[in-house]
C-alpha cells in the first residue's frame, strides 16, 4: 500500500532574472507485508529462496513454533526541498532539503535475520541535507539533415548535451546529510557522499569513449550508537540504520558481484523449524548476509569501443567495496584469527575486469550486456559449532543485462 500527497509551490523563491525556484512538499505513507521487498533484495535473502519460518499450513511461525503474524513495514515520510541554479552554462544547481522519516518494522519474529532488524525496528529520521549539481555531460558528433541545416540557416552545434550517453564533459554530485535528535529523530548522524563521471572521446580511434567514475561515501552514527548487542555483535556500534547504509554491488557499480552484495558480511544461523515451498521440512545451514557499511569507495573506468552503427565493445574495471567505517577504506585493519565476526566484517578492495557489448535498439537507446570477472573474491568464515568453520568465497564470475550505460 502506498499514499502520497504533494504541494508545489512554482514561485517559491527568485532564481536568476525571470526564473524562480519550486518548493515541493511531500508527503508519503508505505504499508508493506512483502517479507523479500524489505529495505534491501540481498540484505532479506535466505538460503534456497527461504526468509522465514512457515508452519505446515504457511503461517508464519517464531523459532519455537508459535504464531508470529504477517512481518510488517510501515514507513511515514515528509519532505520540503527547494533548489537555486548557480550557473545555467553548466547546469549547476544547489538543493536544499528537509526530511522526516519514521520507519516501525512489526511481527519479525519468524524472519531469519531479525536478530539483523530488531535492532532497526523503530527508526526516526529528522534533518536536513543539501545536494550540489554540476552537469556538462554533452554527445558530439551530432550529424544534421539538409532539412535542418536549411531551417537553422547554419550547420549548428556538433553536440548537445546528453546525459544518458555522453561522449564528452563531466558530471559531479556532492550531497550531505545530517539528522538531529535535537529536530525528533531518535537516531543522529551525519552522511556525505560524492561521485565525479568524466568523459572523452578520441575521434582518431574509431570514436573510442573513456568513460570513468569515482564514488566516496563517508557516514557517522553520533547518537544511538549501542543498538547492538556488544556480546552477540561486536564491532556494530556507531552503524547506520538499515535503509541509510551504503550498499554496492550489481551493474552499475561493482560488476564482479551480485546486486548490493559487496562488502561486509554477516553470519546468520537458523534456528526452529523451515519449510520448502512444497511445505515439506528441510534444515537450513548457517549462510551469510551482505550488510553495509558506513563507508563506500568505488572507481570504475571503461572504453566504448565502436564496433559497427549498431555494436560497441566495453571493455571494463571496477575497482572499490563497501567498508565497515571510514577508516577501513585506507588501512587494513588487524584482527586476530580467532575473531570470525570481525573478521568477516573486514572488506579490502576488490578489482574486477571484464567486457561487454552495446547493442542499439530499433525504439532508440542500448541494450546493454556485461561479463564481470572478480579477480580477488572475498571469502568469509561460517561457524560450525564444534567441528572447523567452513569457508564461502563468493563466485568470481557475474553476467548483467540493462537498457542503459552503467553509468
């Protein structure tokens, strides 16, 4: 279920001569009793399709076998935000933003990972953030028909500008937030990320594009750090709630990994009894859960490569991970061998090649396909009780189809 209602005011502010900027006010109310659509597809997936406890009749059910009703995500956002333009030559822009969010997750009892969420379970966010916008992305080499040349009087500009495949300029976003407990939030922190595409096309090599990205998020918890238990979680204190972690992973950041499943991990053993969806009993071993970090890093860098009116070929490096905190990102932290947990925690930084193609599409755009291979697959320990722990490396091969550039 899903309400939202939203007030524009056109003429809030003056914004340069004869121009004036909006102010947005929205309002929205989500109910959602999906169990594999909360917050994150990677952070609720189970093992063998399977998130939470089901009785011989598909009701959800608590380790011990007691009734524990439908898990429910109910989310109340409002948010006023405004923007003034800095410079209309490269579409520069600042936005201002306020922003109450409170999130109540209810009945978690039967989810695999509730020990995962509990801590998250009631959530207020309040404060305000700003966004800068920079944006000089263009497409040269634009070839006019004589019809065009004739109504313009003149041949016209060889680019304009185009974000969905630039072959020249830059883009850069910078936005920073901050919720206060001081404006009724219940958790405090500040967040800051920032990314930087630039693009350039060699004419003298059959119209190659450079395209490259770098990423920077930085987050810290200043109120409401102990949400976790220190015995059965070490080393969580200070994490961002769930929906505000920065996750990466999947085509369009780290191509050598799954959607949103880069970084630290998290051992979760079942407990109680499981069902397949036959409704047949099956025992679940201990698996692991991507989940975030307050810290993000990652490089991309590709070459579109011409092959034909209708094919490119993009060979490709993804660099970077997810991190545990800010720190993480520039020195390797030492933990003894005897401590799984943080242990798993740890992420060092990947380095995935690969290739794909670009096919042009009769309705416009491209069809896009990318093999990334991981060069430096993490593995992760899993407890076994008394016998040795095991060990999970995450696959080094991923394929990816999307209807865009990767960024």
């Amino acid at each position: 279920q899903l309400f939202q209602i939203d007030f524009v005011n056109p003429r809030f502010l003056p914004d340069r001569e004869r121009r004036f900027a909006p102010l947005t006010i929205s309002a929205q109310y989500q109910r959602d009793s999906t169990v594999t659509r909360f917050f994150r597809s990677a952070f609720d997936r189970g093992t063998f399709g399977i998130v939470q406890r089901l009785d011989d009749e598909g009701n959800p059910i608590d380790e011990f076998g007691q009734p524990a009703g439908s898990p429910t995500l109910d989310r109340l956002t409002l948010t006023a935000e405004t923007n003034r333009t800095l410079s209309l030559k490269d579409r520069s822009l600042l936005f201002f933003k306020y922003r109450f969010e409170n999130v109540r997750l209810t009945n978690i009892d039967s989810l695999l990972i509730r020990d995962l969420l509990e801590p998250d379970d009631r959530i207020r966010i309040s404060g305000f953030g700003a966004t800068f916008v920079r944006d000089t992305r263009r497409r040269c080499g634009i070839e006019y028909t004589v019809l065009e040349i004739i109504q313009r009087g003149e041949p016209g500009d060889p680019c304009r500008y185009n974000a969905s495949d630039p072959t020249n300029g830059d883009y850069f976003t910078a936005e920073y937030n901050v919720s206060l407990p001081a404006l009724g939030a219940n958790i405090g922190f500040n967040k800051f990320q920032a990314s930087y595409n630039y693009y350039y096309t060699f004419p003298k090599l059959r119209n190659t594009t450079i395209a490259a990205r770098g990423i920077l998020g930085v987050a810290n918890v200043f109120s409401k750090r102990e949400r976790f238990s220190s015995d059965e979680f070490p080393d969580l204190e200070g994490i961002l709630p769930i929906s505000e972690r920065f996750f990466a992973g999947g085509s369009t950041t780290l191509r050598g990994f799954d959607f949103e499943s880069a970084g630290p991990r998290v051992v979760v053993a079942p407990q109680g009894e499981f069902r397949n969806s036959n409704g047949e009993p099956v025992f679940l071993d201990p698996f692991t859960v991507p989940f975030g970090g307050n810290a993000l890093a990652v490089v991309n860098v590709e070459a579109r490569v011409p092959v034909s009116k209708t094919v490119r070929l993009v060979p490709f490096y993804d660099g970077g991970n997810v991190f545990r905190r800010p720190s993480d990102i520039f020195r390797r932290a030492s933990i003894p061998e005897s401590d799984v947990f943080r242990r798993n925690l740890r992420a060092l930084w990947s380095h995935t090649v690969g290739v794909g193609f670009r096919l042009k599409t009769p309705v416009g755009g491209e069809f896009a396909v990318d093999y990334g291979y991981l060069l430096n697959p993490p593995s992760f320990i899993i407890p076994q009780g008394p016998n040795p722990p095991a060990f999970f490396r995450l696959p080094q091969g991923q394929l990816h189809f999307r209807f865009s550039q990767a960024f």
